[in-house]
C-alpha cells in the first residue's frame, strides 16, 4: 500500500480503534449484572453495599468528566486513551482477583477513571481526522458503541463467566485489555489542531452562568435513568427472579434493550429534525419511559412478549440523552459547546452515582420489614426498588415541559 492510500485508511483504522475503548467503557459499567448474586454471595453482601461499590465507576467517571476533555487537549489522544485502557485493564484484574469488598472498590474506581476518556478521546480522534461536516454523524455512530459494549457485557459475558467462573472470566478480559492498551499506543495518531477546535475554549465558569446549561444537563441526568438503574446493575437479577432463568438467558434477552437505545438515539435525532421541535421528542421518550417502567414492576403479570416490548421501550428512553447535545448547540454559544458537553456527559454518569445505591436501599430496606435475606431477595424486594426509576422519569416529563426551552431546531444563543 503505497503513502496515499495508507493515509486514506489511517483516519478509519485511528478512529475505530478509538471507538473500542468506548464499547469496552459500557462493557465494564454493566458487567456486574450478570454477576450480582455471584457477587453478593462471594463477598457476603446486601443489595445497599453493592449498588454503593458498584457506583463507585459511575463515581469516578464523574470526578473526571470535566477534566478530561482539558487533559485531552494538552495531552493528546494517543497518550491519554493508551493509559486509561492500561488503568481499566489493571482494575478489571483486580477485581477479578478480589478477595476483600475494599478490593472491589478500589477496582471499580480504577474502571472509572478511564471512563470519561473514552466517549470524549473517540470525538477528539473524530475532530482531528475526519472534515467537520461529518462529525454529528461519527459522534451518533461512537455513541452506538454504548449499545454495542453493554450488548457484549449482558448475554456473551454471561455465558463466559458461567463457562470459565466470573473470576477467569473476567481476567481473561483484563489481559485482554492490557493488549489493546498497547495497540492504541502503536497506531493511534493525534493528528491535526483544526482552526474550529482552536476557537472553541471557553472559561468553564461562563458556562455554568447560562442558565439553560443547568436544565439541559438536568435533563441528561433524568435521561440515563433507566441505563444505569435498569440496564447496568439491578434489572438483570429481577428478571432472573420473576422468570427464574439463568443470567446468561436474561442477558440475552436484555440485547433487546441495548437495541432500543442503539436505534433509538438516531430515530430520535432525525424525528427532532423533522418536526422541528426538541421538547416534543423529550416528551416521547419520557412518557414511554415513564409507562414502560411501571409496567416493568409489575413483570410477574406481564407475558414474555410484552416484557420484550417494554425492554426495548425503556432502552429507547434513554436516546433523549443524545439529542440533550443537540438542544446544547442550539442554544449555547459556540465557544461554550465543547464544556456544556463535558457537563451533559457528567450529569448522565453521575445519575449511576446516585441511582445505583438509591435503588439498593430501597431493595433492603424492604426485604427487612418482609424478612427476607440478603442475597435472597424476593419478587417484590426488587418491584419496590424500581420506583424510584419512574418516579425520576416523571421528574423528567415536568423539567422538559416547565423548564427546557423550545428553540425549533434553530441556533439560538442563550443571553448572558
């Protein structure tokens, strides 16, 4: 292959390899599902305990989400992405390896600190090697990728786990990792400031004095709900108790739910556009999320087919969270883009933060009134731990009604 050709291919070779670690990032924050009683047996924990450590990826992802994007900057890609892929692979070996609850901890925060480099070093890769025109479409395709890895963390992993146990299982993925934190440092290429790039900073400060940057990023929290509620810890094990299947099959039922918010996120975007309007779209999806997640309690009274309709509903939800980018780049200057998506991303991984433990407490706490044993929740130990989740979905139907503003799909700056 002569130079022209191989400078042709390198920005699709740099890109997709980038885009990995963002599949792997949502790999890693909903593997524990599929392992939950595993590791509420192994390490004799209650339900509260283990939405708490769990959420400690969610914890510190948040901690970095405003950083990152500044590290990147002067860092670049290429050194930034090889370490956080080194620091997931060393956390995803010690919790393999843990033997302690303080183990698991320190393991989930070092998963987490990566996190935030994933989705944001994808798009600076996307920045640099491809013509502005095509980056909302590169961002929509990196953003699949968020399907695709808790795809592989549902189904696959359970059935890897169940074959080689949770521990093997998953230091194979840690060696695994370790390789592609080599790969990224031998291929990835930061290439070249754009002039656009270089116009676009800003003083985080102003941006947090536009007023409609707290609602939209609000708005990004309220989305995720049902990811990090349902999808990433707790929804697994219900199922499992109400169908009394294995988690491999759950996981591979729960494809269905990862497809919602893979073709959800695009359906959403291009309906927006059509109709010109960005409130009726959040209305959608928060009145689907909000009557799917009620009905999704009452799973026991459901019919499997139904139950796969409403899986793929509460993963179509969760597309509103993309379009929150969209409504950000109507509204807020130029120069202020780059940092309210730093602020979005943050919001809808801090929902993780605050979800997790949330809905663990509310498990335990009525499996004590009922008598039940940790590790052996009931049916309805987990229904009671899903209110919350539609009780923050109505909380979003009321913020995009009485708090977004409209902008019909037209640059309107928001005034200081």
């Amino acid at each position: 292959m002569d130079k022209k050709s191989l400078h042709r291919v390198a920005p699709f070779v740099i890109c997709t390899l980038g885009s990995f670690f963002y599949i792997y990032d949502y790999f890693l924050a909903v593997a524990p599902s599929v392992i939950t009683q595993d590791l509420l047996g192994t390490f004799s924990l209650d339900a509260g305990r283990l939405g708490s450590l769990m959420a400690l990826f969610f914890l510190a992802s948040t901690f970095f989400q405003i950083p990152a994007g500044m590290l990147l900057d002067r860092f670049g890609a290429r050194k930034l992405l090889s370490l956080s892929v080194l620091v997931s692979g060393l956390g995803t070996l010690l919790f393999a390896m843990a033997t302690h609850s303080w183990e698991l901890a320190l393991a989930r925060i070092l998963m987490g600190v990566g996190s935030p480099f994933a989705f944001l070093g994808a798009l600076f890769l996307a920045s640099r090697w491809f013509s502005h025109r095509y980056f909302a479409f590169i961002a929509g395709l990196v953003q699949l990728g968020a399907a695709v890895g808790s795809i592989i963390g549902g189904g696959p992993l359970a059935m890897l786990v169940n074959h080689l146990g949770w521990r093997d299982g998953l230091l194979a993925v840690g060696w695994i990792t370790l390789l592609l934190a080599l790969l990224f440092w031998l291929i990835i290429r930061d290439g070249e400031v754009t002039k656009v790039e270089s116009q676009q900073h800003a003083r985080f400060i102003d941006t947090l004095k536009i007023p409609q940057v707290w609602w939209i990023a609000a708005i990004g929290f309220v989305s995720w709900v049902t990811i990090t509620g349902i999808g990433s810890l707790w929804g697994i094990p219900y199922l499992m108790a109400v169908y009394g299947w294995s988690n491999e099959q759950v996981g591979y039922l729960y494809i269905i739910f990862w497809l919602g918010l893979g073709i959800g996120s695009p359906i959403v975007g291009w309906l927006s556009d059509a109709i010109k309007s960005r409130k009726i779209p959040c209305y959608i999806c928060f009145g689907l999320g909000l009557i799917a997640s009620i009905l999704f309690i009452g799973a026991p009274l459901m019919p499997k087919m139904v139950m796969v309709l409403l899986l793929f509903l509460l993963g179509f939800a969760a597309s509103v969270q993309s379009l929150t980018f969209g409504i950000a780049k109507d509204i807020v200057p130029s120069q202020h883009f780059v940092a309210t998506s730093g602020l979005i991303n943050l919001a809808a991984v801090a929902t993780g933060v605050v979800m997790q433990p949330l809905m663990g407490f509310v498990i335990d706490h009525h499996a004590k009134v009922q008598g039940s044993l940790p590790q052996h929740y009931t049916v309805a130990d987990y229904q009671f731990g899903f209110i919350p989740v539609a009780v923050v979905l109505l909380m979003g139907l009321a913020l995009s009604y009485f708090a977004l503003r409209e902008t019909y799909c037209c640059n309107v700056n928001e005034p200081k």
